[in-house]
C-alpha cells in the first residue's frame, strides 16, 4: 500500500515547517508564496485539510475569504500595490492538494496578463443557454439534497 504523501500546507499550518506567516486566526493561516508571482504574493489556507472549494465547510467559507479581503487591503497599504489577483485552482492546476487562495500584488504594466488560458465565445445562443440550464439544474438539485427532499 502506497502512504499517502504529506500535506506541506498542512505541515506549515502546524508549525513543523517554517513560513513567512502574514495572517494566522482559527480559521486559517496566511503565508508568503515561496515561488511568488510578484513580492507580497500570499497564499491563504484553511487550517484544516480540504483539498477543494466543495469540501470547505460552510462556516468555513466566510472567515477565509474574509481574510482573503483582509489580504489584499493590506497589500494596497502595506505595499503600495494598485490592486490584486486573486484566484484559487480546483484540482486542475492545483499544485498542492490542499485548498489555497492566491492574493497576488498588482501594478499597472506588471506583466500579468489576465486569465493564463485562452477564452472563447459561446458558439451559439443556444449553447450558453443549454449550460446555463444544466448549472441550474446541478445547483437546484444540490439545493434539494441539502434541504433532504430528493
């Protein structure tokens, strides 16, 4: 049987490995990017291990992201940055399986450019309304579980 392998997110948010902490409460810690976009990129987790946004508990969700607002307020003060990116990967391009919000400094002609993939219209009216209907779909049949109607 293979071991699973060590959570380094979840190593820091112990203390068993240093990290440049920015922001730590019972919720989540907040830690310097060791490979950063720009000087200040911070990445913020939740302190107990969720590997996806679904996972995340519900009284979870608002004190990350309230941190997340937190964040990127202290890096306009405290850094002089004119704004900033912030984006989580969900599986896909997640380097480490364990859910983390970037907050990255921006400035005017930095260099970062938007979205990293290309983005396309919709091939039709139609289409955009037959994956808006299926999202609808998806969320009221979460909405019903949730409530314990099936």
């Amino acid at each position: 049987m293979v071991e699973p392998k060590p959570c380094p997110f979840c190593a820091i948010v112990e203390g068993r490995v240093p990290a440049h902490i920015v922001l730590q409460d019972a919720h989540s810690v907040a830690f310097l990017d060791r490979r950063p976009l720009f000087p200040g990129h911070v990445l913020l987790v939740p302190r107990s291990h969720r590997a996806t946004l679904a996972e995340l508990t519900p009284g979870d969700i608002g004190p990350l992201f309230e941190n997340a607002q937190r964040i990127s307020a202290a890096l306009e003060r405290g850094l002089g940055a004119e704004g900033t990116f912030v984006a989580l990967n969900d599986r896909v391009s997640q380097s480490v399986a364990h859910l983390h919000v970037h907050v990255v400094p921006r400035r005017k002609g930095d260099g970062l450019r938007g979205f990293f993939w290309p983005r396309q219209a919709y091939a039709s009216e139609d289409e955009a309304t037959a994956i808006a209907a299926k999202l609808r779909a998806a969320l009221d049949a979460d909405r019903d579980r949730s409530q314990g109607r099936t």
